[in-house]
C-alpha cells in the first residue's frame, strides 16, 4: 500500500519541476496520485502529470485566477477535509510566490508543508551537460533576476551581483537581453568574451538552447526568437566543455584525505 503523504484538511505544495513530468519528485508523485483536489500553475506546469491524478481529483488551473481565488479553493477543500496540492512549476520556493499563500493558510488556521522539486537551473545545466561550480573557475552559484514588474532591491541590481564574478543563473530575464549584458558587462568582472547560454523550455520537448557570449547573445536570441521561458546562464565554467577542466576536485584526489580515504 503506497505511504499516505498527504493530510486530510492540510495543503501540501509540491514542486513539478522543470517541465518533464518525469523529473518530479517520487514524493511529489505520490502526492499528486493521492490528492482529492489539485490547483496547478497552468502557464507552466508540464499537463502530463495531471494524468497521475486518481478519477474523481478536483483539477483546477490557478493561470487565469488572482491569488484570493487560488486561496478559496485552497480552503474551500481543506474545509471539506479533502486532501489539497497546491502544484508549482520547478521548485515551490523561487519565485513561486508561496510565501503569500502560507500566510494566507495560517491566518485561516490552516496547516500545510511542502516537497521541493527540480529548478530551471540544474535542468538546465543537465542539458548542457555542465557543472556550475568548477575548481579554480568558480565556486559560486547566484540565482537572481532582473527587475521588472517586479522590482529588485537596490543592494541585488544585478550590476552590483556581477561584481563578484562566479557563475549566474537568471530566472524571468531573457525578454530584456540588452539591459541584462549591459549590467553584466558594468560590474567589472565579466566581459564581452565571457560565455553565455539561454536555454530555452529546459527538459521541455521543445526545449532550444542557444550559445555565445556577452558580445553577441543578444543578437542572437533575438533572432530565436527567444522572448520568455528561457534561463540565462553566465560565466566561465560554460567554457570547460570545450576547454577542459583546469584543475580537478580534490574529492577524488589520490593524495587527499578525508574522512571516508586515507591519502
């Protein structure tokens, strides 16, 4: 008998991933399986997995609904002591505006956890076949944004992120390409030859990726045609896969010792 993971009366958010239904976690399936009521983010989850929900599951769409619909449906099926996913695209914590709708819960008395999923970000990376922290290249790994309709605190404009060099993921940017490598190239760090993927749709069917750097990215996105649903990724490490590894992680170094080798 599979493991109950849901409660009855409680809302459990779950991640769904990048967009191939497969990369949704087990515990995020067996959720879904077991739901009475789900309310998915319809402009980006992935519909396949709806077809995981048990005959008779509440199945509504959240894309054309403000945040008080989202919330009475949410409630309307924890007062009914149904079992509620509240379904978001990649990982429920970045930029799934949860935040809003756990405080929402609490004041309604209303219990709730959440599975995390699989981000953009390391689809991404799988598809590009890179690892994002490199030895001598770069141990730091930024996710940001740049502002739009929703502004960015002075202290993260990405100008002043840039400054610290590293590798960048950038979520919900790539419809302002030419602002972006304009506050890139500003902090001083990267240049015109540092490299840069946009991957477009990650882990999608129809999922594009198109490659070059700071100097000509733009152009050529614009002329993919590439305007949403795209991450952008930025810095050296991109370059390992056509020019190696420059140093190898001591993890597996023969003469370094931890606590699982002696050297």
């Amino acid at each position: 008998m599979a493991e109950a993971i849901l409660k009855a009366g409680q809302v459990l958010f779950v991640g769904a991933g990048p967009g191939d239904p497969e990369l949704i976690t087990v515990k995020g399936l067996k959720a879904l399986q077991q739901a009475d009521v789900v309310v998915y983010a319809g402009s980006l989850v992935n519909p396949a997995l709806l077809e995981e929900c048990q005959a008779g599951c509440e199945i509504h769409d959240s894309a054309p609904l403000d945040l008080e619909k989202v919330l009475a449906l949410l409630v309307a099926g924890c007062r009914a002591k149904k079992k509620v996913v509240r379904l978001h695209t990649g990982d429920p914590s970045l930029y799934g505006a949860i935040q809003e709708q756990m405080e929402a819960l609490d004041a309604a008395g209303i219990g709730y956890a959440v599975i995390p999923g699989v981000t953009a970000t390391f689809a991404a990376a799988a598809s590009l076949k890179q690892e994002l922290t490199l030895p001598g290249v770069s141990q730091t790994l930024c996710l940001t944004r740049l502002a739009g309709r929703t502004p960015v605190p002075d202290p993260e404009q990405l100008q002043r992120l840039a400054a610290n060099g590293g590798t960048l993921c950038l979520y919900l940017s790539v419809g302002m390409m030419a602002k972006l490598v304009a506050e890139l190239l500003a902090g001083g760090v990267f240049t015109e030859q540092t490299p840069v993927a946009v991957v477009y749709r990650a882990s999608w069917p129809d999922e594009r990726t198109v490659e070059g750097t700071l100097a000509d990215i733009a152009e050529k996105v614009a002329s993919a045609g590439i305007t949403r649903q795209a991450l952008i990724l930025v810095g050296e490490v991109l370059n390992a896969r056509s020019k190696g590894v420059p140093e190898k992680s001591k993890l597996y170094a023969s003469d370094f010792t931890h606590g699982y080798r002696k050297a």
